[in-house]
C-alpha cells in the first residue's frame, strides 16, 4: 500500500502520453471535519496528531483504534489518508457536476477501514466518503469490489440501507479478514443489498468474466444506479505477493471494460496490490481503456523502467495456477446470487429534495486555491478592489455595507431543480458526444495529482451545490450506529 505505486503508476500514464487524453486535478485534502462524516472523532484527532515517536500514546491506543502490525503508525500517515480521501471526494464531485464520466483515484480504494479504527492497511475509508458524496446528487450508488480480499468496512458501512448496493468478488475461507460468506446479505432495508461471490484460490480469466458479467447484468436490470464506484484491487493478478488468483491484466481490466457499457458515471479506484512491477502495470492498462486507448506492449522509457526487467513488456499473464473452482461450484454461487437479487424491488424510490449548501467550501477557500494556480499584476488587483462609495446591494444598508445574505440567497434560489431519476438516464443516453467518454483521474501520493478528462471545470474547483435525493432510511451504518439519511448540513 505504499505511496511508490501511485508515484510509478503516473510515471507510466504520463510516458504513455494519456496525458493528452487527460485533465491532470491536484484535489484538495480532505478536511477533518470531511472525514469525520463517515469516521468517529476521537479516531481521527488520534490520526492527525499521532507520530512514530509517540510509543505511550500508540500503545495506550492500539487496541482500540487497531493500531499495529498491520496498520503501523507512520511519518505523514494522516497527510496520506487526507490525500487519499480527497481525490476520492474530488472525483465524486466532478461526477455529480457532470465534469467528467468517469473519475480515477489510484491511490484510493481502501476497503477495510472502519468506523472507528484501522484495518488492513487502511487507515482512513475514502470509499465510503466518496459514496456519501455522491448519494448526495444519486439516489442509488453502486460499489464493486475486485479486490482479492472482501471488502468488509465498505459493507459494513452500508449494511443496512438500500441506496447501495456492494457487490465482492474475493477469496474466502481462512483469509483475511474473514467476512464476505455469499449468506451476508444485508439487514433491515438493506436485506440483499450486499452481494458476495466467495471464491477459491486460482480463478482464471474465463471464469472471472463469465460470473462478473451474469452478476452485474442483474445487479444493473434490478438496482439501476445513478452511479458506480469501482474498486480495482491489483492483489487478484497472477503472481501477487500476498494474493492467491490467476487473473491476466486483461482479465482483471474486463471489469473496466463492462461497466463502461451502461454509461452510468464511474469512479474508478485503486486498492490492494503488493506486486508493484504489475500493480501499476494494471492500472496503466486501465487507464488507457477509460479513454479507449489500446496501449503497445512495449513499454516506453520511463523514471522507474528497471522494475519492469527483463522483459520491458506492459503485459501481466496468467500463470499454470490450478483454478480450484469447479464449474458446479461457480454455478451455485450465482444461482444463489440471482435468486437473492429477485428479492429487491427494482429501482427503490426515495425522498427529493434540495442539496444544503456545502458548508466546508467557502468564498475565501476559493480564493486561496485560485492564487494558488496564478499571479495576478497589481493592477488586476486595483481593479478587484471594492471603491468605499460603492453602492450597496441593499437600499436600507448603511456604511455601503454589502448585504452578503441577500447575495447568497439569491444565489441559492436560482439552482436548478431535480430531474427525475429516468430523466437523468434518458438525458445522460441522448446527450452523449461523440468524442468518446470523459474521465477524470485523482491521484494523491508523491505525485499528489488528479487527472480528468475533457472536463473544462478548474483543478481547484469546490465540491458544490445542487439537488440531490434523500431516504429517510439511513444510508450508513457502523460501529453501532445508523445515519438517519445522507446529506450534508447547510
């Protein structure tokens, strides 16, 4: 999980020139009180001031916030996780603004942690942060896990709603982190609204696209999601250090490939991976396939090239791993998923109404991140500056005081209504250009980056205003405790 995967990774896009087919974002980290709509305080005030040194504190704390051997505590671990989230954050926010249809966030995807602590090498869950974002403009979001390892803190965060669905692909049995039984179903409304596929070591292309694409087709005909996050966990390659499939790069990026078919917006995400010659092979690989570029096999010269010896080629192959999952074994699992899936109603209504204002996106942030990106002369400056006679927006001011909350009212009446959710895909099919799909690209790390694609809006630009649909039943749940709905607070 470390940062040189996302730093190699954009080496190779870059070298590749999918630049050109790209929009480069640097997003914002994500605030704390941004990470704390999904996360518990105390854990993330733990985060931010925790440091290696601090051996009392980490071991005060180790078991309660699940620090250790797996999740150390290390220099920049919280400027890591605000990174992370805030690509995830940011590309969420490019899809609800229809900035982009697909969004990429390499460094995020971390499934495992939790409400109140960290797990598997996951410290902070960007997933389910980007997810509440966008149920904010969708009424149903979709999340698909290809990680090789069950994506149990997504799951658990939305166990109980039926505004999204999660659906997993990973081995089972005695493996971390030991959920995912193809039996877990959900709970209360979300009652068959987590899907799981357990699998057996050694899954190949062959199989992998025949039940990935039976169970998505029903997942798409009977939930029909205004948007999909898609968690791409390069664990489930062939050869992966700690992984235990037989998964071609090809057969990995199939995945890409389906869900770009219904034009639904995508966020695409990183995950899992500890082989990293092949970690950012793969999601170079893909990268290209969101813009519809087929790479060469040769691999152009680049910062990192020698990793990639002796061979210098793009491709990851299957190996002659024996696939222990049987043809009748497989059959039962998506007989058993299909048969849940006709539990649901199609397409779960919910309540309408008003997105509140994104109260952590300010005028003067906006500012900030603007000089950020340019120099202005002085005389530009001169001619931003309000003259002390300038009349007032409002008649009944005095000391030509500016009526700021006349402004902003103004400026929130005029937003635009909800659409209805069949206007949305009918207008989303009719009004596609023939230029090919969008895609934005998030990436945090060393390189602290994000692309997009044929997406005009500026890098700085906040996480806004608009509509949005409710459901008075609560749309996460960890640790315990329910979310009475998904919204941010004006």
């Amino acid at each position: 999980m470390k940062p040189h995967r996302i730093r190699m990774t954009h080496n190779l896009v870059i070298n590749y020139g999918l630049y050109k087919k790209l929009e480069i974002n640097r997003p914002t980290p994500a605030t704390t009180k941004e990470m704390t709509k999904f996360h518990s305080d105390d854990y993330i005030e733990f985060l931010h001031r925790v440091q290696p040194e601090h051996t009392d504190e980490i071991n005060k704390y180790q078991q309660k916030f699940n620090i250790g051997e797996d999740c150390p505590v290390w220099d920049g671990v919280y400027e890591f996780c605000a990174l992370s989230a805030g690509g995830s954050l940011s590309a969420a926010a490019k899809l609800n603004k229809g900035d982009a249809d697909i969004a990429i966030n390499w460094s995020g995807g971390l499934h495992h942690a939790k409400k109140g602590e960290a797990s598997g090498f996951c410290y902070v869950n960007d997933i389910v942060l980007g997810i509440l974002e966008l149920l904010r403009f969708h009424q149903r979001v979709l999340y698909i896990d290809i990680d090789n390892h069950h994506g149990d803190g997504v799951e658990e965060a939305f166990y109980s709603t039926d505004r999204v669905m999660t659906v997993s692909f990973h081995k089972y049995g005695e493996y971390f982190p030991g959920t995912g039984d193809i039996n877990d179903v959900g709970h209360g409304r979300g009652k068959y609204y987590s899907v799981n596929f357990p699998l057996k070591d050694g899954i190949d292309d062959e199989s992998y696209k025949d039940i990935f694409s039976t169970v998505l087709s029903a997942v798409m005909e009977r939930f029909r999601p205004g948007a999909v996050v898609l968690q791409c966990g390069a664990d489930s390659l062939a050869g992966d250090r700690l992984g235990c499939f037989n998964l071609s790069m090809k057969g990995h990026a199939f995945a890409v490939d389906f869900m770009k078919t219904f034009n639904v917006p995508l966020m695409v995400l990183g995950g899992g991976g500890y082989t990293i010659r092949n970690v950012c092979r793969t999601w170079t690989y893909e990268t290209g396939r969101c813009v519809d570029v087929e790479l060469p096999e040769e691999l152009p010269y680049n910062d990192y090239f020698q990793y990639f010896g002796p061979d210098y080629r793009l491709e990851v192959q299957s190996t002659n791993m024996e696939n222990m999952n049987s043809r009748e074994y497989l059959d039962r699992m998506k007989a058993q998923i299909l048969e849940n899936l006709r539990h649901i109603n199609h397409a779960p209504s919910v309540q309408m109404h008003q997105v509140p204002h994104d109260t952590y996106s300010s005028d003067d942030e906006d500012d900030d991140n603007e000089s950020k990106e340019r120099r202005l002369s002085q005389k530009h400056i001169d001619k931003r500056r309000v003259p002390e006679n300038e009349l007032s927006d409002s008649d009944d001011e005095g000391d030509n005081r500016r009526d700021r909350r006349s402004y902003r009212e103004r400026r929130l009446h005029r937003e635009r209504p909800l659409m209805s959710y069949d206007k949305e895909r009918s207008g989303a099919s009719n009004g596609e250009s023939g230029a090919g799909p969008s895609a934005a690209v998030a990436q945090s790390g060393a390189s602290e980056q994000a692309m997009e694609v044929d997406a005009p809006a500026a890098a700085t630009e906040a996480r806004g205003d608009g509509p949005t649909a409710d459901a008075g039943a609560g749309a996460a749940s960890a640790a315990g405790g329910e979310l009475d709905s998904i919204k941010r607070e004006d």
